[in-house]
C-alpha cells in the first residue's frame, strides 16, 4: 500500500453524499472495496446513492445528537455537506459552519481513533484572487459573501480542535462533472441555442474535474503530511467563464447562433429564483451573489502546495473532464 491509498476495507463516512460531488466520491470509495456510509437527511434524494453498495445513514450536521451513529467507528470522515445557496444568510451559517461545529464536537466525543477527517471547504473561503494574479494558502482570507464567510467559519472550527483531531482542508474551485446542476443547466441552455454571457470577458476562474478532485480528496486522507494542512487542487490552467460557455458548447456538439442572456437579465432572473425558493421553502438554484462574483471577481489559485507536498497532479484538462461528461450524459451514467 502507497502513501497515496487508504488501507483495504476502510470504514468511511461521507456526508453530503447525495450532492454532486460526494455522490462520486461515493462511488469511487464504494468501487476500491471500502465499507462506506452515506449520512443523509430524510429529506435528501438518493437516487444515484441507491444503486451503491453502501450503507445510509439518517442525520443532520444541524442536530449533534444525529451523528453519533454515523460517526462512531469510522476510520474516515469525508465533510462534504453545505449550503451553496440559501434564501438568507443564517442557513449558511446554521449549515456551514455551525454544522461543521457539531461534527468535529461528534468526532471528539465519539470516535477519538478518527484517522482522519477531510473537510470539503471553497475557494469562497480565501475570497477572490487579484486581477491578474493568483491566491495560496498563505494569503489573508478575505471572503466577500455570506456562503465565503460561513466557510471560512466551518474552517476555523476544525483549526480550534487543534491537534485533537487529525483534519484537512480542501479548498476546490469550480468542480465540472456529471450531475453538476449547473453545467447540466448550461448544457441544456446551449442546446436551445441560449448563452449566458457569465463574468466579463477578462475575468478568470481556476477549474478542476470531478474524477481529479475526488483523487485528491482520498489522497489528502492517505497521506500523513497531510494533517493540519489546507490545500487548494486546481489543474492549474486558469479559463474565462466564457471559455468555459465555448469549451462546453464544442464538447456538446452545439454550434451556430446563440442568443445572448446579459448580465442585467441573469441578476433579475436570480432575483426571481430567490423569492420563488423562499415561498417554496428551498435553496435556490443560483442567486444574485453567484451571479455578481462571476461578474465582479478573478476567482484564481496556485495549486503549488498539494503538488509540492502530496505529489498530486490533476490528469484532466477542461476539454477532457467536458468530454468525459458529455460521454457520460449520453450513456446515461447520470
């Protein structure tokens, strides 16, 4: 066994599992052998989770006393559950951190022999990137929305557990894969021949391909120079958002005349996204903050760090996670 491999049979718990990313982390866990259980609300879709060899468990972050179960005997807890979005700003700080809170709380009390936890944190946590440079680890935090904030806030609840607890941060930027209800929403507007003119045309984001992220998040569990660390993983390339809009439009097969969304439009359809969530009681899809950070800010990181002290280098460009996605689409492996 590597320093890059959990031993056999692990016993990992995800939360977040029913949510694009931990689903795939489920997946590959579930794929390499390991006993893994999935905590999910009562409230939670698992569909895709249904068709894993996998053991859910019924919680919420929210409620400490539900994730005594989950928790206790696990060698390794993978904290993906958040809040993206919400209609106001205390359920990303009910969910994001003071959920985080009670799971470290959990771990401490329940599980002392934890090997690791892997915390699923932003890039909205550092906050933007200055034009035309980059962000690490090092830099001050400086987050500019509620969802940034409270991210930042789950953060400091792990470093308040000191060496109590053998935790690591990963921050991801822009995570593209299937299941991404953003990029299946972008697909099916290209599709119609509909572009959102996303970010101006010099603003820049840092991207990483679901496959990559999840190896990364396994390998940050594996590997004892880990501990206490915070890792940004990106491939590396910065892109434009628009770039992005056009490598998405080519990967999907779609060419021809595109009838433009201004930037005006999207605010007001966020607008209208948001007041529809909050009658029906749900997180909206996208809001006026995800829209305005798109527009407003580079959203750039140096991955130097995970590679210089983990060895890990992402194997995907855009164009292959896109292309490995639209393949995915089309086999129905959603």
């Amino acid at each position: 066994m590597s320093r890059h491999d959990l031993p056999r049979n692990s016993r990992c718990l995800i939360t977040g599992a029913s949510g694009f990313i931990g689903s795939h982390l489920a997946a590959a866990l579930a794929a390499a052998g390991h006993d893994v259980s999935c905590l999910v609300r009562s409230s939670s879709r698992v569909d895709f989770l249904s068709t894993l060899p996998v053991r859910l468990v019924t919680g919420d972050c929210r409620e400490r006393g539900s994730l005594r179960a989950a928790v206790s005997g696990a060698d390794y807890v993978f904290h993906l559950a958040g809040a993206i979005s919400a209609v106001d700003r205390q359920t990303y700080f009910d969910i994001n951190s003071g959920g985080t809170k009670n799971l470290v709380d959990a771990c401490l009390e329940w599980n002392p022999a934890l090997r690791r936890l892997v915390h699923v944190s932003s890039i909205a946590a550092a906050g933007p990137s200055p034009c035309g440079g980059s962000v690490s680890e090092s830099d001050v935090c400086r987050p500019v929305s509620d969802y940034g904030r409270s991210k930042l806030e789950a953060e400091l609840a792990l470093r308040a557990a000191g060496d109590r607890l053998p935790w690591v941060i990963i921050r991801p930027p822009n995570v593209l894969g299937p299941r991404q209800k953003e990029l299946e929403k972008s697909i099916g507007l290209l599709r119609l021949h509909i572009r959102p003119l996303i970010g101006r045309k010099t603003s820049r984001t840092s991207v990483i391909g679901v496959w990559d992220l999840v190896r990364a998040l396994l390998q940050a569990a594996a590997d004892d120079r880990a501990i206490g660390r915070t890792y940004f993983v990106t491939d590396g390339k910065p892109v434009s958002w628009r770039d992005i809009t056009t490598a998405v439009a080519s990967a999907a097969g779609v060419r021809g005349f595109y009838l433009p969304i201004p930037y005006p439009v999207q605010y007001m359809v966020a607008a209208a996204a948001e007041r529809i969530a909050r009658w029906r009681k749900q997180s909206p899809l996208f809001t006026r903050e995800h829209v305005t950070a798109a527009r407003k800010y580079d959203w750039v990181y140096a991955a130097d760090a995970v590679a210089g002290e983990l060895s890990f280098l992402p194997e995907m460009d855009l164009d292959g996670v896109l292309a490995r996605t639209i393949a995915a689409r089309r086999d129905g492996e959603n």
